[in-house]
C-alpha cells in the first residue's frame, strides 16, 4: 500500500490523443475540476479527491490520469539523481511496497532514456535506504507504484499514475480482435464528428465494435468504467473509501439514457461475432443496436430519418495501390448515391485513397491510430450535382 499526502486537493495531469484536448476539458468542469490548462495531448487540472474519482470514472477522452508530485529544473542525471532523492518518497511509498517507472523523454540534455529512468529509481531506493535501512522492490507487471517521468528540455515533471490500466481499457474487446480502434479514439472520433446521443448511427465496416460499443455506451449514461473493479488511486493510504462509493453509486443510480438508433454490419461473420460479444460483455441494462451480416458496398440505410455513418476502412498496408484506390472509389460512389441526407465520416492514413472517394469533405480533423498519422474527414452527403466535385 502507497501513503499519500492528506491534502484537500492535488494537481493532476489527464492525458489524451492529439486533438481531443477540449473534448477531455469539458469533461473535467462537468466533473468538477478547477484552474484547467489545455496543452498538448493533456489537459492539467486541480481537484479534489473525489473529482479524481469522478473523472477516473466517468472520463469518455482520457486515457490516463497521473497526480503531480515534483516539478524542477535539471541538466543532467547527476542533478536528476539529486533533486529527486530529496523528495519524502517514504510518503508515497511504503518501505515493502513496489513500483515501476515510465519515461517520456524530449531533450538532447538526456539522451539515453534507460539511464535517466535508471538514475531515478536509484534515487528512490537511497531514499529509502537512507531513511529506513529497507528498499522497495521494482515491480513492472503489477506495481503498487506507478511513477512517470517526463522531460522536456530540462524541465523535469515526475507524477504518480492515479488510474492504472489506461482508461481506454473499458472491458468489453474481444482478445480475438485484429487491429482494432483505441477506445478513447474511437469515442473521440464520435465526438468530433458531431455525433450525439438520440441521432442515428451507423457502422457499416464495424470490425470488432469499437464505435459501436463506444456509442451504445454514451448512449445509456452509465459511466464509461463502470465495468472496472480498481484504479491505481485505491492503493493509496489515504484512499477515501467512502467517498468513492458516494462517488460510485451517484454515477451508477443518476444516469440517463437517451433512446439511439445504432446499426452495425460487415461483412465478415468474424466481426459480427466479436461486435456482438462486445456488446455482451459492456452489459448495459438496455440499448437499441442491430448486428447484421451485410456487406457495406451492397448496403443502404433501413431509416427514414437521416443520421450519421462512420466508416474505417483498410488503409492499404497489405493491399495493392490498385485495389485500394478501387475500394475507395467504390465507398464513396455508394455514399452518394445510397445515403443522401447523411453525414459520412471516414479515418484512414492513406491520403491518396481518400482523394478517390470523389468527394470534398467539409470537416478535417488530424488524428493518429497508434503510430499511424490519419484524416477523419466527414462528407455532407447531398442530392445532385454537389456528388461531383473532387476532394481539393
């Protein structure tokens, strides 16, 4: 078990994707949070111990959520070493306890990230031997303690991890799941289209259900972890136990479910079968979500109010350039004349494909899928001449 310093309220740190800086914001003031800084891929914040909670909880953008412990200046390791043995890690970190250390390194000052990471666990355990003659154990599979270290030039951040497994985890993906959506980004993506729920969506290339299951899940105001049994936070000494169950059940019993429309096809019966467990195991007391076998390129929409369709399509890594460009020109010639009135939105990291969709997307947004640079672009899908014109 982790000590922690009783104080009302901490800085902490929520990171996110590229461009979902705002969305993770407005989140944090509806969960209560104060003096929010939007910077890059993050969003620092203050907050109490139950607006930690809430968000760690609640948060559909965040990937994970660190508390801020120490911030300096250092040139070198040897002042890295120095400056962070005179933190009280005995105030953190119990003497028998574990813990592991992550590194984000940006700085010619500090070009061996190993060595730097090495440099700081050294000063942990001199701390610890020098106060208390014990040192605690490293532990990288299941640490009480998870520590970051984060430099920038020779600014020095070092935080402690309040969520744990990233909050993308949601517990519901299949391990049989080939490639899919991060969970956050899929939710994302969702936000930035414009999607809300009560507005019909559909899923025509679903994969595992990834867009799907993140849009049924917002749908039914449950809390997005609300299948998640621990959070690093819990190993804290000062643990408030009770104010997590406040926290907990408020979120658990005050929830709101707005009835959505959700359809989700491919045509692979492998997609379906993990979409479908998908949905099983994100266990929501009620959703309308239909799972058929259709394939998209023989597909039209079975409503007659318009909605939004999401589309991620193979990027062309194991395809040739032919075969990709023809699958491309086929969405789109299928969007214009089988989806009128809908809003489309595609992601994929190959730009050249994109350009034979045959169609100038009014909205574009730069994201990334793991290491891979991507568009998310959306298409108002309009009746006549308007199908013609090129993307620019």
């Amino acid at each position: 078990m982790m000590n922690n310093q009783n104080i009302p309220t901490a800085k902490y740190h929520a990171k996110t994707h590229t461009g979902f800086e705002p969305l993770v914001a407005d989140e944090l003031r509806k969960h209560g949070a104060t003096e929010i800084e939007v910077g890059r891929r993050g969003v620092g914040f203050t907050a109490t111990a139950e607006v930690m909670y809430r968000h760690c909880l609640q948060a559909r953008f965040t990937l994970r959520v660190l508390r801020i412990l120490y911030s300096f200046q250092a040139k070198n390791t040897d002042e890295l070493y120095r400056l962070s043995a005179r933190w009280s890690w005995e105030d953190i970190l119990s003497k028998d306890g574990t813990f592991t250390i992550d590194s984000t390194i940006y700085s010619d000052d500090f070009k061996h990230d190993q060595f730097a990471t090495l440099r700081l666990k050294d000063a942990i355990v001199d701390r610890f031997r020098a106060k208390t003659g014990i040192r605690p154990s490293v532990d990288r599979t299941n640490p009480d303690a998870r520590i970051h270290l984060h430099i920038s030039k020779q600014a020095v951040t070092i935080s402690l991890d309040a969520s744990g497994d990233p909050l993308s985890r949601r517990g519901y993906r299949s391990r049989k799941a080939i490639a899919p959506l991060n969970e956050v980004l899929a939710a994302g993506l969702l936000a930035l289209s414009g999607w809300r729920p009560g507005m019909t969506l559909y899923d025509p290339m679903c994969g595992s259900g990834t867009f799907t299951c993140e849009a049924a899940l917002w749908a039914s105001g449950m809390p997005v972890q609300m299948n998640r049994s621990h959070f690093a936070f819990m190993e804290w000494l000062n643990f408030n136990k009770a104010a997590w169950v406040t926290v907990r059940d408020e979120a658990m019993d005050y929830n709101e479910e707005i009835p959505t429309k959700i359809f989700a096809s491919d045509n692979n019966p492998d997609a379906i079968s993990q979409t479908k467990y998908a949905l099983s195991q994100l266990d929501l007391p009620s959703h309308d979500v239909s799972v058929d076998l259709i394939d998209f390129f023989l597909s039209e929409p079975n409503t007659t109010e318009a909605g939004v369709v999401v589309l991620n399509p193979p990027y062309g890594e194991r395809m040739e350039p032919e075969d990709i460009d023809e699958m491309y020109a086929a969405i789109g010639d299928r969007l214009k004349f089988n989806w009128p009135g809908f809003k489309a939105w595609i992601i994929s990291s190959n730009y050249f494909a994109l350009k034979r969709i045959g169609l100038r997307p009014n909205h574009r947004h730069k994201v990334h899928n793991g290491p891979l640079e991507c568009r998310w672009n959306g298409y108002d899908l309009y009746a006549g001449s308007r199908f013609s014109e090129q993307e620019k």
